[in-house]
C-alpha cells in the first residue's frame, strides 16, 4: 500500500494514491483509507467526495445490525467498474496478445492472433485491429462506457532505446531493431500508446494484482531472452535509461557463447530457452536430437525446449546436464539480485518456463535458501500465476498506473519519454 503526504503541493499525488487504496481494498471506509495512507480523514474524505462527483468511486451505505449504537452508518468505497479502462497489448516471435483491463482490476476480454513472422508494420495493424475489435465489442457489450479506454500499453522484449520516441532494440524479435512502435501503434489507434520492456510490464501486471502491501519482488520473464522487472515497495524500478532488470545480461561465464548483445557468456546467451537446446545438440549431435524428438527449427525453440525437460524427467544424462546448467546459471544471477536490491520475493513467469517452471522453482529456491541468511531475509519464490498474456496485462496495468500516480511520477523521474503522449490523468 502506498502512503499519502500531507504536503499540500502533491494533491494529485494524494488522490492516486486513495484511488490505488479503493482500487486494492474493495469495500474500504475513508477511515480505513486514512488508517492506510497516512492521510488525515478530513483529506481522505475530501479526495473521496470528489472521485464520487467524477464517478470513477462508488459507496454503498451498509447499516449494520444495531445502528443506533453502531453509530453512523458505513460506506463501503469501491471502483466504478467500466469507468477506466486500458488496453494492452504484447509482441513476442510468434504471436500478438491484446487484452482490455478495468481499472478494477478484471480482464474484460483477451484476444490472440499468430504473427506468422510478418514484420512489425504488419503486427502493428494486427494488434490495431485486436484493440478496436475488443473496445467494440466492450462498448457493445455495455463493460466499457465509451470513452473510458485511457491508453495503450505495449509490451516488447527489451532492451528498448528510450531516447526520443521509444525504438525496440529487440534482438530477440528478427527485424524489430530501431522500430518505433509506439508511434507505428498510435497512428492506427489514435490513443496515447506507453512502451514498456516485457519482464517490467509482467512486473507490473503482478503489482497491479496485488492485494494492499507493500511488496518488493523481482519478476523473471523467461521467452525467447530473459528479462527481469523490479518493484521496490510497490514502486517500478526503470532506471536511468528505462532498461533496469536486465538480468539476461549479467555474464554468468566469462569465456561463454557470443551473446546478441555484443558481449560474452551472458546469461541469455547461455540459459535462455535457444541456448539450452543449442546446448544438448552440441553434447549429443543435431541426428541423435532429432531422434529424441526435437524438431530443431527456428519457431520450434520452445517445443524443444519443453519436450528436454520431459526427456530429463526420464532420465536422459544430457537432458539433465544441460537444464541443471542453466537452472543454476538463472540462481546464480538472482541471488546477486537479490543481495542487491533487496526484495522478498521472486516470481519466476513466461513461456520458457510453461512446462520447467516447477524444476526451476525448487532450484532457485533451495539455491536462495542456502546463499540469503533468512533469519534476516526470507525469500519466496514462486510461479507466476498470470498465464500467457501476462505482459499484455501488465502493459494495460501499467497505462492505468501512470493515469493514476502521473503528477507523482512527473515529479519524480523525468522517464515521461516512455510515453510518447502523456496517458490522460484518472479526473
Ligand atoms: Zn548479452
């Protein structure tokens, strides 16, 4: 739970933050959100009155059983669903995913296409036409008041070049080098469109999930790379140039494979799904993979890489050797993660981890376990439960995010260049 100040010149600041306390606490009082915020009733209340006249907040008055000595009734504050809503959406090699979220949290729908390795002009279009047939059929639907869709969130593989309109730089995503996205987006959609690397957007989606915290996690995206998200007492932590979390690229063995990166023996470079298959192929020969079942295509990466955790299971030496490699290469790095900024959990999520994810659970956290004195620092590590679309769910939480905190984030940090046009402010 984020607190309020006091202070009179971050008024706005004051209101995302009550409307986050509704938003997470449905059927809170105003004197609970004063508990919770730090504000003083008199400010809650005031905050609240006005998020009533905009109709982004509800109250239903409830009488207790013994009202008259109960005292005044109680209002139980919550979010008007429909009222704001954010659409997300999400690129990775094979397929778009767009999603509408209300700002009460619910997916209103998802809807899903193949990309079939067109460029990224064509998967823009794609994801135009995804957005506007989900906002129709909302509208339609009557989920959606027309005119309540606030933004656009588009998560990408990172790292992304935040310097003037935001470039992909994925190097994981064949031909999306130096595209400007969001500018590609916004021409088709006509709304104001937020860019943001995948693994923090699924850092988001999860902080946007969260019941009242305040929580410090680290978000671990493993797809075609791996990418990490960090939030800090439910702050996102982006860094000087929009890119922190970069777990993919912290060298794990110095005399390693070339990574796409420039550098060497990365940890992309030697754990990432593609890795750990070039891996067994170079212990057992590309015929003998082949005869195990892998079909050793560029779109087959994750199928192969999934059916090696099978072959592992029983009791294939090389299989084995090569996950147990990768898996502590990922523990290595988040134990340095961790040591460093300091959170109190990790939740491991992505497609490369659809069918792995409970082999790789057990070793980072017996791994954390052994490394972090938990008398001082206890770990959870734990899946991700947000399924396939959890960027895109996290680049529409993170849309609803700026509206909501956008005074406080202008104040603080100068990375508006995430947003190409600022998300309207919740009024
Ligand atoms: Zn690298």
């Amino acid at each position: 739970m984020r607190r309020g100040t006091n202070l009179p010149w971050v008024g706005d600041y004051n209101q995302a933050v009550v409307l986050d306390g509704i938003r997470r606490s449905p059927g809170t009082s105003r004197t609970e959100l004063a508990r919770s915020t730090g504000l003083t009733l008199q400010t809650v209340s005031n905050i609240v009155r006005r998020l009533l006249e905009r109709e982004l907040v509800r109250e239903d008055v409830r009488r207790s059983a013994a009202p008259r000595t109960a005292g005044k009734p109680r209002a139980a504050l919550s979010v008007r669903p429909g009222t704001a809503v954010a659409a997300g959406v999400q690129f990775d090699r094979d397929h778009v995913v767009a999603v509408l979220l209300d700002l009460t949290g619910d997916v209103l729908d998802v809807a899903r296409a193949e990309r079939d390795g067109v460029g990224p002009a064509a998967s823009v279009r794609v994801a135009a036409s995804l957005v506007g047939t989900l906002v129709a059929a909302g509208v339609e639907r009557g989920t959606v008041e027309p005119g309540a869709v606030r933004g656009v969130g588009v998560a990408v593989p990172g790292p992304l070049d935040f310097r003037g309109p935001v470039r992909s730089s994925a190097i994981n995503l064949p031909g999306w080098r130096g595209v400007a996205v969001a500018e590609l987006l916004q021409d088709h959609l006509h709304l104001p469109v937020l860019v943001e690397n995948d693994a923090t957007a699924c850092a988001v989606g999860e902080l946007w999930r969260s019941p009242p915290g305040p929580r410090s996690f680290l978000h671990v995206y493993v797809g075609a790379g791996i990418g990490g998200g960090i939030v800090l007492r439910d702050e996102v932590l982006r860094g000087e140039s929009g890119n922190a979390g970069e777990i993919g690229h912290v060298v794990v063995d110095r005399t390693g494979p070339e990574c796409t990166c420039g550098s060497r023996g990365c940890l992309e470079a030697c754990a990432a799904p593609a890795a750990v298959v070039r891996s067994y192929v170079g212990l057992v020969g590309a015929p003998a993979a082949h005869r195990a079942g892998l079909a050793l295509t560029e779109s087959s990466v994750l199928p192969d890489h999934d059916l090696l955790d099978g072959l592992a299971a029983a009791g294939d030496a090389a299989a084995t050797a090569v996950l147990r490699r990768a898996d502590e290469d990922l523990a290595d790095v988040l134990i340095g993660v961790v040591n460093v900024v300091d959170v109190g959990e990790v939740v491991l999520g992505g497609p490369g981890l659809r069918r792995g994810g409970p082999r790789v659970r057990a070793v980072v956290h017996r791994r954390l376990k052994a490394a972090m004195s938990h008398e001082l620092h206890g770990v959870e590590v734990r899946l991700s439960d947000s399924g396939e679309h959890a960027g895109a769910l996290g680049a529409a939480g993170g849309v609803l995010h700026e509206a909501l905190s956008s005074s406080w984030s202008t104040a603080r940090t100068p990375l508006r260049a995430t947003v190409i046009s600022p998300v309207a402010p919740v009024h």
